[in-house]
C-alpha cells in the first residue's frame, strides 16, 4: 500500500513538471523513455528466450 502513495505521488510530481515543460522538451523525453522500454523489452524477451531453451 505504501507503495502505491509512494507511486501516485512520484507520478504527480512528473506529470506537474510535464505540464510546466515546453511541448518539445515533452516529446523529447517521452520519445527517450520509449526507446528505454523499447530496449528493455526486446532484451528481457531476449534473455527470457534464451534462458528457457537451456533448459
């Protein structure tokens, strides 16, 4: 649960600072933390793959 408060008011604080950013500075850092999860995803289904086959 306190995890949670802790979740919702990180998100608060991101989403205020969004709203006060300029529009490109937005894209920019949505477009990097999409290629973040981007990348991560591809190396978790990577690592997931391979490590299921050894088996």
């Amino acid at each position: 649960m306190l995890f949670l408060v802790a979740a919702l008011l990180l998100l608060g604080v991101v989403m205020g600072s969004v709203a006060h950013a300029p529009l490109p500075v937005t894209l920019v850092a949505a477009a990097v933390i999409g290629v973040w999860l981007a990348v991560f995803a591809v190396r978790e289904r990577h690592a997931r793959r391979r490590h299921t086959s050894a088996n």
